[in-house]
C-alpha cells in the first residue's frame, strides 16, 4: 500500500473501535502517525495494536465535550509528534425512543458529543494548523440521517445534520489557510451501534429477531449488503489526501447507494 501519509499525524476521536478504527488501521498502514480518543479505556488497547502493526500511535482519554480535554488531545498531538495535520471528528453516540419519551438529558448529550464535540475538536485543529502554517485536512462524520432523519431519533437527525452545516461554514472560513473541511455520511455498517439500532428499532418496528431488522434493510441497498469499516476508511484516507485539495465544504454518501444525492 502507497505510504502516502508518512510523516503527517492524524487525530481520530472515537478512534478505538468501529468505523473509528478502521480509519486508524487504514493511516498506520500508510504511514501516518496516529492519535486516537475515546471516553473508553480501551483506547489504550486500540493504540498497542496499531503500534504492535509498526506504526507510532498514542491512545488518549478524552471527552470531546470538555474543551480542557479537547486541548490535552491535541496537545498530545503536538508534543509525541509535532502537530496535527489531519483531523477526524468521529466520536458520536445514539439513542432511539418514541418523542415523548426521548428525555431533554438524552436530548442535550447526543447533541453535545455529536455536534459540540466536533466543533470542539474543529476548533482547536484549526487553531494549531493555522500556528503550524502548512494547511491540513479536517474530516466529520456525519451520517445518513444528516440527509434523511429517520424515526424515534429527532435528537441523533438534528445532530448530524448539525454537523454538516458546521461542515459548510468552517470550510468557508478556513479556505485561504489550506485547510480543506469536509464531511461523509455512513450508511448501514457493521458497528456496535448498528447491533444497538437493529436490537431497538428491530423491538419498536415490529417482532424482528437479532440482525433481522438490519437485514430487511440491507435488501434497499442497491449493492445488497451493509457496508465495513474499511469502506469508510476508504473514503477519509482519499479526503485526506493531495487527491482532494480541491475539494472542500462537502458532505459526501459512503453507503452502498442507499441514498444517492
């Protein structure tokens, strides 16, 4: 594989498991530096197996709503290895509920981590890459229900259609600096939380048994299957690279065709 990100250090919350992973599997091995974050321990874990591949790899607690450890993050960054130069606004979380039982705290946490968290961690990225006067790359994820809010989450919908509005705007902003701002929008793929949203949509739509739902979904898909961490991964890695310099303040679909815009 092209070692296209040799000496470049990328910054990846929610960067321990799952679609966050994948996308830290995918920069080790083309030679980036990697700094992954989690509210789990198991970051520490996540880190040890990529520096066990070869890479340089750090793992950091981090809660992306507190900006003093959004700093430390970064700080993290700058000190083990000399800046940031891609960042990917990852962590997110969901809960599913009928509206009048959806609660204002699980309102006002899934809009925290999902929208306040990645302008957080926007905020401090742009502030070192422009320090650092090279430009950089900064990457949220989104979802499919930044395109298409879906029942029992109004709260997870606004989020993520939050992000990409943040997604356009800061693009805007930063565009003379170098630093390109973009955004992609998951569909169905095989995640812990896809194992939560088929077990509790599964239970609120209907009698699905475990993985049904999910399946009866993937039959809209018009590649017939539910996408990987690596398909996604995909994705980040070429927005990440001199191939999209050109490309910026877009919010692009990684989901097999279910939604085509």
């Amino acid at each position: 594989m092209d070692k296209r990100f040799t000496g470049k250090t990328v910054v990846i919350t929610g960067g321990n498991k799952g679609i966050g992973f994948a996308m830290a599997e995918r920069f080790a091995a083309e030679g980036a530096r990697i700094v992954i974050a989690s509210v789990e321990d198991q970051v520490h874990e996540a880190a040890e197996s990529l520096r066990s591949s070869g890479a340089e790899a750090a793992g950091v607690l981090c809660d992306v709503t507190d900006i003093a450890q959004v700093r430390a993050l970064y700080d993290v960054a700058s000190d083990r290895f000399g800046g940031v130069d891609i960042s990917i606004q990852n962590a997110g979380i969901i809960t599913i509920a009928k509206v009048e039982d959806l609660t204002q705290a699980e309102w006002d946490a899934t809009m925290s981590v999902n929208t306040k968290g990645v302008f957080l961690c926007c905020q401090e990225a742009i502030r070192r890459m422009r320090a650092q006067g090279r430009g950089g790359k900064l990457i949220n994820t989104a979802s499919g229900q930044a395109r298409d809010g879906f029942i029992y989450t109004p709260h997870y919908a606004a989020s993520k259609f939050g992000v990409m509005g943040l997604t356009q705007s800061l693009a805007k902003e930063v565009a003379l600096d170098g630093i390109t701002v973009n955004a992609i929008c998951p569909g169905i793929i095989r995640t812990e939380m896809w194992d939560y949203n088929d077990r509790v949509w599964g239970r609120m739509l209907g009698d699905y048994g475990p993985g049904e739902l999910m399946e009866s979904w993937v039959q809209n898909i018009p590649m017939k299957r539910a996408g990987e961490g690596k398909d996604v991964a995909g994705l980040v890695a070429f927005l990440a690279s001199q191939d999209a310099d050109y490309i910026t303040g877009q919010t692009i679909n990684v989901d097999g065709g279910l939604i085509m815009s």
